[in-house]
C-alpha cells in the first residue's frame, strides 16, 4: 500500500483488493498508512486468519525495533502481523536489529520475520548469527529491474524472494515488445514476477488494477 494516503483512499484501496480475492495486505510504517489499512481490514467482512498482513521496520528505528513493533501493531489495531520486515538495511545494526526481530517473532506477535532491500552479503551476515533465519527478501524486481545473482543466491540460502514493483511504478506499461495495450502489459508485467517461484507485492490504487492483477496470476505467458 504504498504512496496510497491514509484514512480512506487506502481503506478504499485495501478494500477493492480483498473484493478482488487478493489476501496479501503489505504496508509499512513509512508508508504512514498502518491505521487505514488496519480499519479497513476490521471492516472489510474478511476474517483476520484469512489475510496476510506485512508490515516493516523503518530503519531509523533500529535501536528501539520491539517498540517500533508495539506502536505499528497498534496502529494497524491488530494482534499480530504475519510478516514483519527490516525496510532497509540499518547500518551498522545489521546483527543486533536482527536480535530484535526474532525476540519479536519468538513472542508471537509476528508469524514470521524477514527483510527487504538486502544485498547478498547483508544476508550471509544475519544469518551467520541468526537463530530464526529470515523468512524473505523483498526486493525490487520486474522484466526491467531484475538481479539474476541475488535472486539465485537467497533461493540457495533458503531465503524466499518477494518482488515490489512489478510494474515498475507504472513506467513502460506502452512498450511495445511487451504488448500494443498497456492494460494487457500490465498483466503480462506481474505474470513475469510470479514466474520463476516468486511472489509479488501490488500496490493497486483502483479496483479494476487489482481485479487485472489477479487475473493476470493465474494465466501463463505464451512466449517468453
């Protein structure tokens, strides 16, 4: 749910794409949208257990991550997260913010713990001290902006790869190779992103981009 203002544009928003079928709900406290993504989830008709809800460490909040944990968990008005992610790196803190997370996620609170925007070595040094390794490496990935080795090396880590972006933030959606609609490249753009064992996470601000979406997953690309 990013770049989507909070209050109702993003309970909008949250609401469409459950409509849609979509069970991923994925916000951050940087977004500054936790509290509207939490109401609409209480108002959407959804049960809790069938949504999974991300939210993230903002990074700047590093030292005090299990309170940063506490304030976001109560702005989403929830009783646990399904996956809690480190935004960015923090450096210098790699180790200790890590420590962190998994008091978080031994508490019960977060179902699960990953990261997002690593590098190959910011992983191999949490994981050389990790005891709950991470769970996920959200990254920005598309047709247009792909890491080969860093994809390859969190599957060999056991590290799984979620893709942020896949449309490239609605750039290129006229390119030609792709399709003649931009519609029908958007579909083809988050189809590639699920391919190869990946997952994606949308940020569809209307209705008719999410219900695309959706369909797109489950269609297979006729060439490559």
């Amino acid at each position: 749910m990013w770049q989507i203002p909070d209050g109702k544009p993003v309970q909008e928003a949250v609401h469409w794409a459950l409509e849609s079928g979509i069970r991923h709900i994925d916000t951050a406290r940087f977004y500054r949208n936790e509290r509207g993504v939490g109401d609409a989830i209480r108002t959407s008709g959804v049960p809790r257990e069938e949504i999974w809800v991300t939210t993230k460490l903002f990074p700047f909040e590093a030292l005090w991550a299990e309170r940063a944990f506490q304030r976001s968990l109560g702005r989403l008005g929830l009783d646990y997260v399904d996956l809690y992610l480190v935004h960015f790196p923090p450096p210098g803190l790699l180790l200790s913010t890590w420590q962190k997370m998994e008091s978080i996620a031994k508490q019960g609170l977060a179902r699960s713990i990953g990261v997002s925007n690593y590098k190959v070595d910011d992983i191999n040094k949490t994981l050389q001290a990790a005891d709950i390794p991470p769970a996920v490496n959200q990254i920005h990935m598309s047709p247009y902006h792909y890491s080969k080795d860093l994809a390859e090396s969190c599957e060999a880590l056991g590290v799984a790869v979620e893709a942020y972006s896949p449309l490239t933030r609605g750039k290129n959606l006229d390119d030609p190779v792709r399709s003649r609609s931009p519609r029908r490249t958007a579909s083809l753009r988050r189809r590639s992103s699920f391919d190869g064992a990946f997952s994606a996470a949308l940020s569809s601000f209307q209705s008719r981009h999410g219900r695309n979406g959706l369909r797109a997953t489950h269609k297979s690309l006729t060439s490559r």
